[in-house]
C-alpha cells in the first residue's frame, strides 16, 4: 500500500503541474520520436479515446484493466516509460509528451503488473467556457449532488483530469486554468468519488 501512496503522490505532481516527466532515472529509458504507428480514432475524440483505457486496482482480483500492450495500440508508443519497484509492487509508468494526431496534449498512464490503475491528460492550450469566478466556486456543493457531467457542462473540459482506482472506488481531479484580467493566473480543481464531488480548491478566483 506504501507504494500505492508513493504511486497516486507522483501522478498528482504531475497533473497538476503539467510538467514533462523526467527521464534521467537509471529506471527510466528515453523512446525515439521516429514514426509511430497509431490505432488512435480521431473520428472520436481525444476524451473518448482517454475514456477507453479501463482502470483496475491493483490486487489480483482487482486486475481486469487496459494491459500496456492495448494502450500502446491506440495511442502508438510513448515518449518515456518509467519503472519503479517498492516493497513488491513493480509499476510501469508510460508518458506521451504529444499524443499522435493531437500534439497538444500530453498523455500519462501508470501500470501494475501490466493493468492501467491511474492514467492523466493534460492540455494547457484549453480555457473554461467562460471565465470561472469565486461565486461560481462558491457554489459548487460537495455534498455528493455535484458530478462530472456538471462541471464540464458549466466550465468545459478541463485543462487536466487524473483517474485513479483506491480502493474499489474512482477517484476523479479536474483542473481548470485562466489568466485573470489583471494578468494574474486562477485554477479551480475538483475531486471526485465515483463522479460525484467531495472536494474542491480554488486559486485566484475572483
């Protein structure tokens, strides 16, 4: 469980920061750029074929996601991979720092004996439908009423969304950016259970 914690630590880092993975780790190979092959459906969209990769927990009878093999199949191979290994628990963690066909965004899925139990999408490039402010925050209910067909109907979709099965349950975080009239930079996140709301946090919401 210790490495479950380190495992969900790491992807929250990198979906909220939206940075590139690193790849200097003894345990991370760099995967050529060259021509990829690709079954990725742009008839459908990018959150479509994100939504495809089916997430497990990471107990034998838990283990029923996307393998690797499959997840590579639609999106064609990724930028780095990563390995780790911590108190018996092997995880592979696969990023695509531009998805093929869709450059601006950047795709994350982490693996445990070879099933999806967390995957991330990043697009810095998308805005909220309006600019979000602190009464639209303010209203926002945890109260488990609020879900994530709501939020995208209200804000659009979010700049960052990070998947992750705990413990029999979906943990959802959606992240929303804007550059504030005064130049200032806001963002809204909300943390889902099984899609209903049961956090929230904002930044420079005005």
């Amino acid at each position: 469980m210790k490495k479950l914690c380190l495992g969900l630590c790491f992807m929250m880092s990198f979906f909220l920061t939206g940075c590139s993975m690193s790849s200097h780790s003894p345990n991370s190979n760099t995967i050529s750029s060259t021509s990829q092959t690709t079954n990725m459906d742009m008839s459908t969209s990018v959150i479509q074929n994100f939504d495809a990769i089916k997430l497990s927990g990471i107990f034998p009878s838990q283990k029923n996601g996307s393998t690797s093999e499959q997840v590579l199949k639609r999106f064609g191979e990724a930028s780095t991979r990563e390995f780790s290994y911590l108190d018996g628990i092997s995880s592979t963690t696969l990023t695509w720092k531009q998805l093929p066909l869709a450059s601006e965004y950047k795709l994350l899925v982490s693996f445990v004996d070879d099933h999806a139990i967390s995957k991330s999408l990043i697009n810095k490039q998308l805005h909220p439908k309006i600019p979000i402010t602190l009464k639209q925050f303010n209203a926002i209910t945890i109260d488990s009423t609020y879900t994530t067909e709501n939020a995208r109907k209200e804000f659009g979709e979010p700049n960052g969304i990070n998947i992750t099965v705990v413990n029999g349950f979906t943990k959802t975080l959606y992240s929303w950016t804007q550059t504030n009239h005064d130049a200032t930079e806001a963002s809204l996140t909300l943390t889902f259970k099984n899609n209903l709301a049961i956090a929230k946090s904002q930044s420079n919401l005005n």
